[in-house]
C-alpha cells in the first residue's frame, strides 16, 4: 500500500453533461481506465464533480467508515424512489437498528431452510424445460430468482402474472433510476413518456408489494420468516420497531435486492461457460461424480467447490452490481484533496477485479484461480462485489447458495450452447449489468433426475 495516495482526474469530461456518455454507453471500461489517472480520481455526474476511489486501500476506507461516507449522493436519493428507507438505502443513523431487525433472518440456520426453496425452484425450472428449447436466458433467471426470494422471505408464491409484471416494471424503474441520476430534477417532473413510463412502473411496484405483505397478513400465520419478523416488530412499537411504511420498504429492498443481482449472476455464469468449454467441461466433470444420476440437494454444496468457484469467478468478470454512491457527512483529507462535507463519492468495488496487483491474468476467465489449494489464490481484497464493512451485503451466503444451486441443477442436466440472434452486450443505462439477450440452445446431457 503506498504512503501517500495520487489524485487524478478524468479526461474527456464535456461541459453539462460532465462524464454522463462513457458511464451510460460503456460504464465497465470508463471505470476501469481510471485507475490509470490517480488513487481517487475526480469525474463529473452532469456537472457535479465526484470522487472514485480506485485504490483498494481507498476504496475500504470509503466502505469502512459509513459514517463519514454515508449513504447518499445521485445514486441512492434515485433508488429511495423505489425502495424507500430500506436497509440498503437507509442513512448510517438508522442502519443499525434496521439491520438488527432483519440480521436473524440471514442466519445460518434460517438459510439450510433457504436452500431446499431454492434448490426446488431450479429444479421445476429444469423440469420445465425439453431438449432441443431455445431459452432467452436473463428472462429465464429473473423468473427463477423472483420466485425464490419471495418463497424464502416472505413464504409467497407469485402468479405468473405478478412475475412477469415484476420483471417489467424493475427493467423500467432500474434504468429510469440511472438515466435520472445525470437529468437535472425539473426534468423529472416533465410529463415526458419516459417520466410516464417510469412513474407507472414504480405504481406497479409499490401495488404488487402492498398486495404480497396484505395478502400475507390476511393468512395470519407466523411462517418463521422475514415477513413474520417485520410485521412482529411494527407491532412491537415503542421499542424501535417498524412503521408500516418501512415493512413495505424492506419487502421492496429485499425483492429489489435478491432478484435482478441474483438473474444477472446466472446469466453470465451461463454465459461464462458456453465461452469456455474447458469450464463447462471441469464443472460437469464435477457434477457427475458428486451427483452421479441423482438431483441436487443443500447437502451436497461442500462438495461442490467447482460450481461455487465459477460463480466467484462469473461475479468477478461479469459484476451485475458495478456502481453506487456516497456523501461526505464532514471534510475529509483523502489522497491530497480536500473534500468538503457533502461530496459525492462514486464506488465501483469491481475496479479492483481487474488489477494485475492482485490477479494474475485479470482477463482470463479461470474458475480455478479460486480453488483452496491453488497457489497465488487472490486475496480477499480481490473479490469485493457483495461491498464491505458494515453496510456489507446482507445476502452474500444466501446469493453464493442459490447460484451455486442453480447452477448445479440446471448444468447437471443441459448443456447450453449459444444460439443464434443473440446480443450480449449489457444494456444502455443498466443499474444492473447483464447480457441484454443472451439465447441459448438446450440439449439434454442426463435424464431428469429423481
Ligand atoms: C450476486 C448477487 C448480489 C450482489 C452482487 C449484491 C451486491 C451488494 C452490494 C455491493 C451491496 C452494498 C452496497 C453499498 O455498500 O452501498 C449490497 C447490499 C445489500 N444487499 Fe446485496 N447483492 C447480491 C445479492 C443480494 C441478495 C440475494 C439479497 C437479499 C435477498 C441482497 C440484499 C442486500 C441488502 C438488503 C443490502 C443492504 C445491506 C445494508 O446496508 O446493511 N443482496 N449488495
């Protein structure tokens, strides 16, 4: 680590709209050539100035001390459109109660259970599928991550309808939420079709989610669940429990949060290994002796350290969750430059999965770079998509489970080659990054399994 950080700033920023065009049309390769110009560079949002700390001493600074740099900045005040004063959103004064109150649901214990839900999920999807399909993928994976997460946290089962309604309307919100982060507020406001679009699928949003937690309430059972220990501590008020309002905001934070991040890791580990036979051909190679003819159990994920590590490795090169921001809550000293109280900090925790410093050749796809006893295993500092410090990802074990899963479960039984009409480049404005349509072929390697 050096004594002293360089600051830099970024090239090519263009008066009003500042750095806006490389961030929507190529994000991943503009925040990957920032590194090159500083420690902390300074870019533009629109004509703000902000600050991405590239360094990874930097970079756990910012992540480490929350209060400093605490929630906020373009980022966050657009996603408090959709998920209001969730967990993920919510500023460091009220985290930690919000996060005591939701913890115990990510407990070991609680995510065995997680895990029969999510391993039946993959396997009805499987079995919904026959040899010779062509699958759109990303729909595919959305659908599957939707299901699973309101069965495993709120003992729902979605109509297909409500499904496909919820896809729709986060594709619309989610790149409303970025493209509205460099259009000035007034514009916003504008009865624009774009503004129409986005308002009625936020409307969509919040309907779904009312109708998810009534619904529960009506059946007024205690599932042991997330939503059972939410709507137990709204009536514990009083004694720091929740509002109605923050019982609707965490369903949202947690259906935003396990759904499209959870359908984008699939889709590119899926892509990731029709790129790479040689990967496909370890990872079945696993699968088959492990499985042998059998479907895939929760029992059988430490045996399964292959599958695991190509989603580590998937997350890496593909990360699905590439940008957020933050606000300097008082003036701070940070490689030379002063930042006053209210700076906009950019964090990209994937700028550092591309550093020769810690991966040897970063661009290769290599599941087994990840592998316990390989030598030269990058270090853990290496690997930073699910964040850090205390405003960490709450659902990395359970992300990590249900890929690998999934994974599992669907490349025990099909082999997945690329079919034609495809295009996998991430879409413009995408909050979450995945290949806009990835299509591919299904040919049956195995028999379904019991
Ligand atoms: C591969 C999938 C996932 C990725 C890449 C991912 C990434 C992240 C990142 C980077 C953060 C920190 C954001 C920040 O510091 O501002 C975060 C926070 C969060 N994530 Fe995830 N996530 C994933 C899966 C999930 C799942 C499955 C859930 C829930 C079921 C979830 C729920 C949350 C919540 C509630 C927070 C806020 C935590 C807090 O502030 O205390 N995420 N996620």
């Amino acid at each position: 680590m050096p004594a002293t950080y360089v600051s830099g700033t970024a090239p090519g920023a263009l008066p009003l709209v500042g750095h806006a065009w490389p961030l929507m049309r190529r994000p991943l390769d503009f925040l990957r050539s920032l590194p090159a110009h500083g420690d902390l560079v300074e870019i533009r949002l629109g004509s703000v100035p902000a600050y991405v700390p590239c360094h990874p001493g930097l970079l756990r600074q910012v992540l480490f001390d929350d209060r400093t740099f605490d929630k906020g900045g373009p980022f966050f005040t657009r996603l408090r459109d959709i998920v209001g004063n969730g967990l993920g959103s919510c500023e460091h004064r009220d985290h930690r109660r919000q996060r005591r109150l939701v913890q115990p649901s990510f407990h070991r214990a609680r995510l065995e259970g997680y895990a029969a839900v999510m391993a039946d999920e993959a396997a009805r999807l499987s079995a919904s599928w026959h040899d010779g399909l062509v699958v759109d993928v990303f729909p595919a994976m959305f659908g599957l991550t939707l299901r699973t997460v309101t069965r495993t946290l709120f003992s729902a089962h979605l109509a297909e309808d409500d499904v496909a309604r919820l896809q729709d309307s986060f594709g619309i919100a989610l790149s409303g939420l970025f493209r509205r982060m460099f259009v000035p507020a007034p514009v916003q406001r504008l009865p624009l079709p774009a503004n129409r679009r986005y308002e009625r699928a936020l409307a969509g949003l919040h309907d779904t989610v009312d109708r998810l937690v009534a619904a529960y309430r009506r059946g007024g059972q205690d599932h042991g669940d997330l939503l059972s220990t939410l709507i137990a501590a709204r009536e514990d008020d009083g004694r720091g429990g929740l509002t109605d309002a923050e019982v609707h905001d965490q369903v949202m934070t947690m259906v935003f949060g396990g759904s499209e991040t959870m359908a984008a890791t699939l889709t590119w580990s899926l892509y990731a290994l029709a790129r790479h036979p040689e990967a496909a051909r370890d990872l079945h190679a696993e699968l088959d002796a492990v499985l042998g003819g059998r479907a895939v159990t929760p029992a059988d994920l430490p045996h399964l350290p292959r599958t695991g590590q190509t989603v580590t490795e998937s997350l890496r090169l593909y990360p699905p969750a590439w940008l957020f921001t933050r606000v300097t809550t008082a003036p701070v000293e940070m490689a030379g430059r002063r930042l006053p109280s209210g700076t906009t900090m950019v964090v990209s925790p994937p700028v550092v999965h591309h550093s020769p410093a810690v991966h040897l050749r970063p661009g290769e796809f290599r599941p087994a770079r990840w592998a316990a006893e390989q030598p030269g295993r990058p270090p853990r500092e290496g690997f930073a998509i699910f964040g850090a410090g205390a405003r960490k990802c709450i659902g990395d074990v359970y992300a990590m489970t249900e890929a690998t899963l999934a994974l599992a479960t669907l490349c025990h039984r099909w082999r997945m080659d690329f079919a034609p009409g495809a295009d996998t480049r991430p879409p413009a404005l995408a909050t979450v990054h995945y290949p806009r349509r990835l299509l591919m072929r299904l040919s049956e390697r195995r028999r379904a399994a019991a």
